[in-house]
C-alpha cells in the first residue's frame, strides 16, 4: 500500500494500474481527525485501511462519528487534522480526480416525487458533465434494471417503498462503472425484505470487482454481508480485519443440548466453565481452558443425557464484548 505522501508525484497514466492492484488500498486514512467547531470531537485519530476488492463494513454505535468520516472521505468536509487517501489520491484535494468514480449514497437519495424513477435517473445522468449524452437512454435503463427497478422505471418516485428509493440511489451510484461504492446506512428505515434486497445487491456488486464501503450500525448486517470490517466506538477506531479474523480474536461459546440441563450446569462449572445459563434444554458457558473432549467425557460420567455439544463460532458482537468489555449499544 502506499503511503500518504504530499509530494509524490501525479502520475495520472499509471494510477489505474497501481490501484487495482489487489494488495492496494482504496481508502487509507491516517490519524484522521475531526473536531466541529462546538468543539465536538467526531472523529479521533483514525487509521483506516480498506482493501481493494473487499465489502468493508464501518461499524459503530449512533453517533461513534461514521457519517463524519464518510464525509471526509467525500470531500465533503475538512478534516482539522491527519489525512485520507481514496483510490490512492489525497482528499478533499483531488476532489475532482476521485469523486466520478466513486458512486456513493449518503444520507438517503435525493429524489424528484413528481418524476418517474427512470426521469430522476435521466436528470441525475444529465447533471454528470463527463456523461455522454448519446448514451444516456441505455445507461439509466442498465442501472434500473441492475437494481431490478426494470419494471418499475416509469412509476414515479414518490409511489417508491423506501426500499425502492434506496434502490433508485444506487442505481444512481451505478451510472458509470465505479470502482468504489461508499454506502452510508443503505439498510437504515427499511423492512427485513428491503434490508435482503438491498443486501444481496451489495454482494453481487462485490462479485464484479467494486469494492463497497458501507456503514451500518448493525453487528448481524456487516457479518452476512461484508468481508472486512471496522468498529467504531466515540470516535476512535476499535479495530479493524477481515470479519472471520475478528471474530475468531473472541472465544466462542460451549453449547450444550441435554434433558438434564440442571446437572449439566453442574458438571460444567466443576470443569471449570465460567459464565454458565442454562435456557430449557440449552446450557451454554464460556468454554473452560480444558480439553472439550474431558469436559464431554465428565458430562456422561455423570449421566448427563448429551444430545448436542458443539463449540459456536465467536460472532463480531463477541468480538466486541471482548473489546470493549461493552454490549453493543446501537442506542449509544
Ligand atoms: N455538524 C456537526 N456539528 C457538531 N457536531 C456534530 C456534527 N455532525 C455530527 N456531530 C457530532 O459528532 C459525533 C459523531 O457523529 P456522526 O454523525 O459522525 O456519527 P455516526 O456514527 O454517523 O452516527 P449516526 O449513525 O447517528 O449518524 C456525534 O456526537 C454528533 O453529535
């Protein structure tokens, strides 16, 4: 990855190649710093590193400054300190280089009620100067169907679902091939059908290559979808990886199936198990430093009846936990 260097050289005809480059950033912050003039410190110096290719999640509590890197990250507000680079360029400063080719959708998509969804894509295709005009009709029917809006491209927007409008935004975002998406809350408002649409779209776009940044306040959302991701919390970076690395950083937890969960519970804590519930038939525990296949053994010594005994995989809200020694807030 490239370092953030103020007096490297522009080399516009190479830049393509480098960032493609599978081991190259597309984003890569570092001690990235806001603090708004109420004095309000958003974002606390953050390193952030998104890798080509990856469906990054930005993960954190209301509040825990998301937007306000996205915002950065745009160009759209300056950082009071550090620095941002997207597809290897400084921002806000190369603004104009980076930004056609990045589709992105923040704070909602801004819409016409009064038009069709396929005018609003007409208009917002116009508005684009490097936008050929010759090729303006089928560009915006290619994106509507992408977001399978195809049927629905002559009704107007404001007879959308919100979970259409947030399909028309990305079928915005998808005008021209991009080779960032930067999504910000795409799920926020939306039923579970829409959250699944919008979902399986995120991931067939990150099929084709585009590398899709997007934050969600929601644990369960950037586990099914994403591949890395980082946590936030009041600003500051809690961590950041691949989503299985994350995960994997947390022990999971002992689950155990049996009709005797009461001696079960039992056996466990002689065992060595710490924090151990029993629900019904469902007794779980943290695992104890033991070998499994003692603690298994123990349970049928003592006439436990095992149906089950399996260790589950430590989730990201694990991993969480295990940071922070906090829930996970989404209220915070
Ligand atoms: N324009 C602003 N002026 C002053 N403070 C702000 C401004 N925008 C955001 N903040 C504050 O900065 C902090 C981070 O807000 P930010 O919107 O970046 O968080 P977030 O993680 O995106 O949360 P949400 O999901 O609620 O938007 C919050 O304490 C917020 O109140």
């Amino acid at each position: 990855m490239a370092e953030p260097s103020a007096t490297e050289p522009k080399r516009p005809g190479r830049e393509p190649d480098r960032a493609e480059r599978a081991d190259d950033a597309v984003i890569a912050t570092r001690g990235l710093t806001k603090r708004y003039r109420g004095g309000q410190l958003a974002v606390d110096g953050l390193d952030l590193t998104v890798p080509a290719g990856s469906v990054f999640g930005f993960l954190g509590p209301n509040g825990s400054g998301k937007t306000t890197t996205i915002r950065m990250l745009m160009g759209l507000i300056e950082p009071t300190s550090g620095s941002a680079r997207v597809l290897d360029r400084p921002m806000p400063r190369a603004s104009r280089t980076v930004l056609p080719r990045v589709g992105a959708l923040i704070e909602g998509p801004a819409l016409y009620g009064f038009l069709s969804g396929r005018d609003n894509l007409l208009r917002y295709d116009a508005a684009d100067p490097t936008a050929d005009p010759r090729t303006r009709r089928e560009r915006v029917a290619a994106a509507l169907d992408r977001v399978g809006l195809a049927a629905a491209g002559g009704k107007k927007a404001k007879a959308y679902s919100l979970g259409m409008k947030q399909r028309l935004g990305l079928a915005a975002a998808l005008l021209q091939p991009r080779r960032l998406l930067v999504l910000d809350e795409p799920t926020n408002g939306l039923d579970p059908q829409g959250m699944r649409e919008i979902r399986t779209l995120v991931r067939e776009l990150a099929s084709d290559g585009t590398t899709v940044f997007l934050s969600s306040h929601l644990l369960d959302e950037i586990e099914q979808v994403c591949t890395h991701a980082a946590v936030m919390a009041q600003g500051r970076l809690i961590t950041q990886g691949a989503v299985a690395d994350l995960a994997a950083g947390a022990r999971g937890r002992l689950v155990v199936t049996t009709p005797d969960a009461g001696e079960a519970a039992r056996v466990l804590k002689e065992q060595g198990a710490a924090d151990v519930v029993v629900d019904g038939e469902r007794v779980t525990s943290e695992p104890p430093e033991r070998d499994l296949a003692e603690v298994n053994a123990a349970l049928v010594a003592a006439r436990v009846r095992v149906r089950g005994f399996v260790l589950e995989r430590a989730s990201l809200e694990d991993a969480f936990v295990a940071l922070t020694g906090e829930g996970f807030d989404v209220a915070g």
